[in-house]
C-alpha cells in the first residue's frame, strides 16, 4: 500500500481561523476540525489529480 506524507503544520492554525470558538476549548475540537481539513485537502486533491 503506497504512503502519502503531508503538511500539517498549519492546520491547526487554519480550524482555529475557521472556528475561533473551538480554539478556545481544551477537549479536542480543534484537533478533529484540523484532522478534518486534512482529510479534506487529500481527498480534493485526489479528486482534481484523476
């Protein structure tokens, strides 16, 4: 199964940017909204590669 890597540096940033609400919260929200967005950068990206 091929890996891909990718550049998380700056989700974080980014869902607070897009959420300012779950930056302040200290239970994982703005971890699963980064995780979310990166999902989110794969999948348009595979979806504009084919």
């Amino acid at each position: 199964m091929p890996v891909r890597t990718a550049d998380e540096r700056l989700t974080s940033a980014q869902a607070a940017r897009q959420a300012p609400a779950a930056a302040r919260r200290r239970d994982g929200t703005l971890d699963s909204l980064a995780a979310a967005l990166l999902l989110q950068a794969e999948l348009d990206a595979r979806r504009g590669a084919a």
